[in-house]
C-alpha cells in the first residue's frame, strides 16, 4: 500500500451496490461495507435494517489520492445512485438506504458542499439534492457474508437486477476511471 492513503465513508443506498460500483475503480485500495453515522455501537444488519438505530448502510473507501481524487470518487458517487430521493434507492426505503456523505475532515466538507452545489447546478438530475452530508463519527464493519457480495454472488437476482446495471453504467460514464 502507498504511504499516503486517504479514506471516504459513503452512504448511497444497499452497500453491496455501492461496494461493487468503488471496487471497479484504479486507485481504490480497499472498500468495506458496514454501517456509518449511527448512535447504537457495533449494530447487526438486522438491527439496522430496522431503520432505528441511526446508521446508513454505508462503505468505507481506502484510496489513494495520487491515482483518484475525493472530488473524482464524488463525481462517481453522484452518477451511481440517485441523490434526489430521500431514504430511498429503487426499491430499497428506509433511513439506512440514505444518500449521505460522512466527512472525514474540513477538506473534504469544503470538497463534497462544493461538488454537491456542482451537481444540482448541472441540470442533470430530476430534482435537487437530499444528500446529507455529516461530520463523520463512527464506521462499523458488516459481518462477512455482506463483504465483496457482488464479487462472490455474481449470478444472483438482485446482484443482476440491480448491481449489473450500476456497473455497466460505470464503465460507460468513467472509462477511464475503471480496472479492466
């Protein structure tokens, strides 16, 4: 690993989806599922999935900054899930499915209210921006049979239904960005 690695946690509906989607990309070292920005320490996915104990079924991104910037996975965040719906991705509803940025510092607060302003600016999603974005506090690690879901359950509905589809739009909107 590079000496200088930097770290995002983002929220973006089902983790397995936005696992695969930052998996694909050069320059990220790492990505782990698990739940962020919640009040209740180590919760189990049923306990989340209950929709009471505060977190978003998030991922937490190891990358290195010299390969792919905050601003770059940001952009990739933006054009992956649908940003305008709150507590909600497809069919997936409930308060951990929300779109949420958990800044790690000021630098990346300034980065995602900027990218943010950006992209409603743009004209080029449906409806203005719900994404939270929140100082981040706390990130705990889904056990392991939600970890690389779409790596190992390829042939799976919801993996082809709703995880194929991300992927491919993926590698057609940032060709460049994306490991063969």
């Amino acid at each position: 690993m590079r000496e200088r690695l930097e770290t995002a946690t983002l929220g973006a509906g089902c983790f397995w989806c936005v696992e695969a989607v930052f998996r694909s990309l050069k320059g990220v070292e790492k990505v782990q599922s698990g739940y962020a920005g919640g009040h209740v320490a180590n919760p189990l996915y049923e306990q989340v999935c209950m929709g009471n104990t505060g977190h978003a079924e998030a991922v937490q991104i190891t990358f290195d900054p010299e390969a792919i910037s905050f601003e770059e996975i940001l952009a990739v965040f933006w054009r992956t899930h649908n940003p305008t719906t709150r507590n909600r991705q497809g069919h997936d509803s409930g308060p951990q499915y929300r779109s949420v940025i958990f800044c790690h510092d000021e630098a990346q607060r300034c980065i995602a209210e900027q990218s943010r302003r950006e992209m409603d600016a743009s004209g080029s999603l449906p409806a203005p921006i719900v994404t939270e974005i929140v100082p981040f506090t706390n990130f705990y690690p889904a056990d392991s049979r939600y970890q690389e879901y779409f790596l190992n359950h390829p042939e799976e509905a919801y993996c082809q239904v709703v995880i194929e589809p991300k992927i491919v739009k993926l590698r057609k909107d940032f060709p460049d960005k994306v490991t063969d």
